[in-house]
C-alpha cells in the first residue's frame, strides 16, 4: 500500500532524514529495493550492501546514517521498526466475514459474525469463533474449544478439543493442538491407554508454526502463555508449561510435564527432557537438551559442530579409549 | 459419568478401603482433586500431595494406604488401574454411526453401518471401513485400504494407499500412513524417483502419534506390529519392521529396512540407522541412535547433558585437542 | 501391467539373458519374487538370495549374471534400471481429469483441462494448475501459486501462498509449503511479528516428503533448485537457497538464511545452523549440524554411536573430567 516517508515517520514516531513527499509501496532487501522499496539495515553484517541501495528509505541506527545513499529512518531498533512499518506498506490481505458454504458447523458452536470461516472447515460441538477470527480452508476445530478474536488459522489446523486460547494467535498449517499426550501403562498384556483428559490452555498473541504438535494435558491442562512463539514442526508434550515470551526454534522437542521460565530462548532442534523445571531467561543451543532442573538464567549447550569424518573418527576412537589413557596416566604418576 | 466407588471396586477387582456408595464423577491430580474426583498415586515424588487430598479416592499401592486422608483403591499398579477406572469415569464421546453429507466415498469402498464418517472425509476405491470406526473431519483414506473394526482417525489424518491395520487402532491428527519411502537412484541427469510399491501393515491396538509419517514399504511392505505406541512427529521409513508393543516418544526416527524388537523403548527424539537388526527388550535413551546390530537387550546411550555454554566450549576444546595430550602423554612414558 | 522382457530390454536398451518372450507384471523382492516378477540385485549384500529366486527376470550386473538361476538384464546400475523398468511395470494409477463437485476454485484461478482436482480441495485466487497436475483430496492451495505441468500433490497438501514450481513435482501428504517463517523482534512488550513477505520459488522434479515444512522468505524468496529430494517431517526455513539435486533424509532441518550447494547429501536428522554456505558436494552424516561456512566437498560428521548406557556414562563421566586429566599431565611434565 503506497504511503509516504512523512506519514510513516509521523505515525512511528521516528526521524526521517530525506523527503517526507516520497512514497513506500513494498519492501526489499538492501540489494534488490527499487526507488519504491522500504528496507532496513539492523546487522553491520550487511552495511556493505548500504551505499549501493536503490531504496526509497533504509530504516538503520544513527550511526550509520551518512553511509545512507536515499532517505533514512533513523532509531535504536531497526529491525522491530521494520516490522511495524512492512505491517502498514504490506498490509494483510483484507478476509471478508462469513461461513462459507462447504464449511460444516455444529448446531451448538458459536461464530462471531466478523469471523470468517473458509471453506472445508469444521467446527464442533460447543465450540466458539471470536471476533474478527479467521479460519482458513481445510481446519479442524473439535468440541469445546475457544478461538479467541483476531486468531488465525491459516489452513488445515487441527484443534482436537479442549483448547481455549487468548485473541490474536497465529496456527500455521498442519499444527495440531490438543492431541493426546503420550499416556502409556504398561500390562501383561501390553499397553493400556491412560486416557488424556486435560485440555490446552493459550494465552494472547501466541504463534504456532507449520507443523507443531502441542498435546492436551492427562489430567491438568498444557499451557501456552501469552507471547509464546514456536516455530515449525516443535512438540510439545502433555502437561508441559510454557512461560511468556519464551520462543522455540524448529524441530524443538519439550517432554511431558517440564515447565519452561518465561523469555527462554530454545534455537533449532534442542530441548528438555520432562519432568523438570527450567527458570526464566534460560537460552539452550542448538540441539541441546536439557535433562535436568535449570535454576540459573544463561546460556546451555551440548552438541559438536560437524567436522571432516576421518577428522571426527578419530576424536571419537580418542574419546572411547580415555579410560586407557588415564590409566597410562595413574601409571605415570606413580 | 458419575459411578459408586463400590461399583468400580467390584468391576476391576481391587480393594476398596471406604464408603462404597460414595461417588465419583471426573478425575484430577491429588492437589487439584476435589470430592467428586477419582485421582491416583503412583510415584513416590508426589507422596507429599497425598495428606490434603481432597478427592473420592485415591489408587494407590498398600503401602501407602496409611497416609491417605479419603477412601483408597488398594492395588498393585495404580497407574495401569487408573488408566482402566478413568476411561470409565471419563468415557470417550459416544459418536453417532452414518456418513456425513459432505464426506465423499467412492462407489467401490465399503463402510459397515456402525462406522462413523466425518465431515470432509473422502475414502478411496476399493478401500473398506470396518464395525465402529470413526473416520474424524478432514482425513483422507486413499484406495485399497482396510480400516479394522473400532479403529480411530482423530481427524486429518492421511492413509495412503495400500494400508491394512487390525482392530482398536488410533491415528491422531496430521499422521500420514503409507506415504513414498525416499527411494532415488542417482543418474547422470539426476536423481530418479524409485516407485514405492509396498504398502504398510499394522497390527491391533496401535496408536499412532500426531503428524508421525509411516512409509509404505519399496517392494515389500512395512510392518508395525500389534500393541505398538508412537508418540507425536515420529518418522518411520520403508520397509521398517516394529516388534509388538515397542514404544517410540516424540520425534524418534527409524532409517529405511530397520527392524525393531518387540518390548523396545525409545526414548524422546532417539532412533536408529538404517538396514539393522535391534533385538527385543532394547531401551534407547533420548536423543541416542543406534548405529549397529544390537543382539543384547539393555539400555543403551549416546547424547551429553546440556551444560552452561562456557564450560561446554571448555570440554569441546579438550576434546579436539586430545591428540596432542595423548602425544604428551607418550612422550612421557618414553 | 504385464509386459515382456525382450519390449523391457528394447526400450531401455540392455542386454537380455533368457526367453524374450516371458512376461513380468510386478515386482517383488528377490526372495520374495514369484515367476511374473521383476527384481534387482543391485547390492552385493543380497548375493545369497539370488541362487533361490523364482523371479521372472533380474536385473543385475554383468558380474553376477552366471549366479542368476532365471532370465537376466545386465546393466551397470541396476538400481537405476530397477526404477525405470518398474514405473512401467507398475505403471501409477491413471486419475481422471476434471474438478470434483466438492472441490472449491476460486474464480480467479485457472485450471488445466488435463489437470485433476480431487475432493475437498481448495484453490486460492489467482492461483495456477497446470496440465495434467492432480491435487489430491484435502488439499489446499492458497493464492498467487503455480502449479507446474505434471505435478502431483498427493493429499492434504497446503501451498500456502506465493509458492511458484516447475513441472513434474511431488508433494507428500501433510507438506506445508509457504508458511511464515520464524520472524520475530523482541521489544519492552514482548515480541512482535516481523511480516514474512518473500515466496517460495520450486524448480523442475522437486520432490517433498510428509510433513515437510518450507517457509517462505522473509523479503526475498526461499528457493529449491531443480531435483531436490527432501524426505519427511524435514524443516526449510525461511530464505534457504538449496541447490540442485541435493538430497535430504528425513528430519533434517536447515535454518535460515544458508545457502546449500548442489548435489549434497545430509543423511537423517542432520541439518545446518543458519547463515552459512555450504559448498556443492558436501555430504553430511547422520544427526550432525554444519555450523559454520563449508568450501570443501567432502563427508562431515559429528555424532556418536549409541553404546550400553553404563559404558556411556563412564565415557561421558572421563570426557568431563578432561580438565583434570590435562592437569595431571602437566605436573608430571614438569
């Protein structure tokens, strides 16, 4: 959506250093924005591609306002300003309200009249669509489930049941909440189901990514608290507590009944084991896990960076014969 | 459904210490249990909840019987007995048989009168739907599938083609069953997809976790036998054989032609290679994977504790540099 | 489809030893072959089944051609002839053309005369099917996407919006294409979504595995180059360029921003932290991440072999206690 330099400036509240008169309408990359583009300049690791941007306006720090070729937005936060600012120049195609023909609701569901509900949708028994809410093709929303205002579910979401959330969270495709949890006794005669009984429980301005799976609790609820962001194809197992702010990279695995602090940081494929509580500010590695309490915010790793694998091979024929070498050791010293 | 404590003694045969005609309708955990609550003691660590219970009754073991402030159901495995006296007190949502109108159903499948068929469910050619299944929304049954009696897709679930499972199985939503194994064959123009043309065989009573994928075999088919458990994100590739009542949590992977005991238990995200042979009774520890034969049942492990990132760096470092020490070493012995 | 092995021979030219007028119609493993069989004997490690098969031909190196007690085809690669000669065999399910009643299209969508669009499908506006593409049941496709000629979304599917492909692409079940990547900036009041405006951009002969996510770009586009394989349940994230004919196992996940060469292999649960290039040629083992820039084609590795769990703790326990060991090492130098 075209909007001047001047308005955006105005409705930020941030300098802009160029002509208030010139017109946004779209972004790109530093290297590829046109005369039209917004662009943004948040990691030094890029201000080489600075003199050369074609870009109607650069969102960047003061400090490197003079290598700035075209206008410039100046603040401390770059990269959350260019969120706020894309949001207006791209903005989110608008969903007309309504139940579409092919979409099966139950007699006892609820749906506000500005929700939409797209087409193959369903919706169960005594479930409730808040306002402004967009369900999009192909989701399943079971019984006894709130999608909270301003959600979205993008297409082919499973809610099972049981799962209440807040206003304004975001299911990417294929996410499915509210799944049993992984409820086992075993028998002699082999497993029996302990039956899942607890719902999940999610807080405002939640995002769940492609994928994911969050199951609903065996007896007391899962939850999700507000601002919680999980990124694609993460799991999340029953019973589990999820503090606010707490973001999880792809492919991050949390076991039963774990709770998490608020504001941790997991990044791609890490996780904790389950039953064990893990305090606020906590950031994990990449594909490490935490297998016990964590009482300390800081940083936590465990796994090896890739090397050439006659070079790797041989580490670990080191590493599998310490024994003997401490033992060559012991001799030595005696 | 609210019942007598007497009639769920008389019914699974357990010691009831207490008013036999006092009620119970739900259950809870021990600290959130309330008058009408079933609830039950199974592990030591919550010993201290048992004095302020406040619920109908306890399960718990003879010993500890003692501290039990409300009536006691007195048995050898209050988990396994829990899970049996809690799918009566909570049963499953009775599901009315029939097809749904907007369920699609070719003309060559066969669906028995008792089974249920949800909103959007499309079953394929020549596949058949057995006594009390219940087909939930959004799933896709492709041809020349057999679902056994009582089976349940929770709702989008995806079955391939060429899937035949016994009785009382449970496919929670997004899994995906008899989907291509990866099969390629390099050229000189590039890969070449290899036609996957077995199928995949289950047993009875296997539940199958949320958006798990289960590959049809390449020639011969896949197996998963009876009683299996996988819990959600789980990959199986071609041609693997599962052993009856092996148990697999979350995101655990098992390689192309692998074949898996009966009784063995993975632990979250652990798995093993491909083309080898894991006896019964194996238990793999999180995040582990087997690379070999394994011929003798145990517990095998392969994955560091996270700890806080400097010390982590620190023993990485010395890892690298063992070499060097075991050249230090050497020069001292001479 | 019952066919002989001299038309087998002519058509894709290799040498036939036995009656060119015997039929096969299937395939079957070597033991498990009957005498309308095809197979192949392309490892070394199935040698011992072949004296035994009662297939109606082999494909197998000239090598092994006097072992072969029925008719034989004699080709340097017979895993590759094996994937030839078997799509002909088994030729794939002929699927009609036209659009179900139950599928929705929207207006401003164009759909190929050849091209086959199955129950409950949903196809966004603006959006392209190409000649002869079949989109299977459940599947959903949002707007301003091109399906190429000759693709095949198997089932349930989700092209979720700005996903451009080329011609003859498979997609598995549960594939989510397009999804917002993992954008987020944090601010005083928690995070907010940073816009994840870029595509996703598929060449020719792509093939995705189930439950397989790409995210589309940020700004610019995520892009898979012609040939790709992924298997299932792998996570692409968002801005990832991979190259050519490379192949990924299933679970593997690249993070995002890093450039993958052409023609790699990352074997199961492997992966790449994001950022970085990797150089064509790369082979990566199982469960080990790249985390820094590769410019050298070779095999990397950085995982280790699960042994029995007390051996492991003893390794793990020496491995810890590195520091110490150096300690001692030094004073005896001294």
């Amino acid at each position: 959506m075209p909007i001047s330099l001047g308005e955006l400036a105005t409705r930020f509240g941030c300098e802009l250093i160029g002509d208030p008169d010139a017109v946004a309408n779209g972004v790109a990359s530093l290297p590829n924005a046109t005369p039209e583009s917004l662009t943004f300049l948040a990691n030094s690791s890029h201000l080489t591609e600075l003199p050369s941007t074609q870009a109607a306006a650069v969102i960047l720090r003061a400090q490197d306002a003079n290598a700035c070729p075209v206008a410039a937005f100046i603040c401390d936060d770059p990269y959350a300003m260019y969120a706020r600012m894309a949001e207006v120049v791209c903005p989110e195609a608008r969903v007309e309200p309504g139940v579409h023909e092919t979409a099966v609701v139950a007699d006892s569901a609820s749906v506000a009249d500005s929700a939409h509900i797209g087409a193959t949708v369903v919706v169960g028994e005594r479930s409730s669509i808040g306002e402004n809410a967009v369900i999009g093709p192909g989701s399943v929303i079971g019984p006894d489930s709130v999608i909270g205002d301003n959600c979205r579910l993008i297409a082919n979401v499973t809610i099972v049941k049981d799962v209440t959330m807040g206003a304004r969270c975001i299911f990417h495709p294929g996410a499915v909440i509210g799944s049993d949890g992984f409820g086992n006794a075993m028998t002699a005669d082999g497993w029996i189901k302990v039956p899942q009984l607890g719902g999940v429980r999610i807080g405002n301005d939640v995002e769940i990514g492609a994928n994911t799976t969050i199951d609903r609790g065996a007896i007391d609820d899962t939850v999700i608290e507000d601002g919680v962001r999980l990124d694609n194809l993460c799991m999340i197992a029953h019973n589990v507590h999820i503090g606010a702010h707490t973001a999880m990279a792809g492919m991050t695995g949390i076991a039963g009944s774990t709770t998490i602090g608020k504001r941790c940081l997991f990044a791609g494929a890490s996780g904790a084991v389950g039953h064990i509580n893990v305090c606020d500010d906590v950031i994990v590695a990449a594909r490490a896990v935490l297998t016990k309490d964590v009482t300390v915010p800081g940083t936590y790793a465990a796994s090896f960076a890739a090397v050439e694998t006659r070079s790797w091979a041989k580490q670990v024929a080191r590493f599998r014969r310490l024994g003997a070498l401490i033992e060559r050791v012991k001799k030595l010293e005696r």
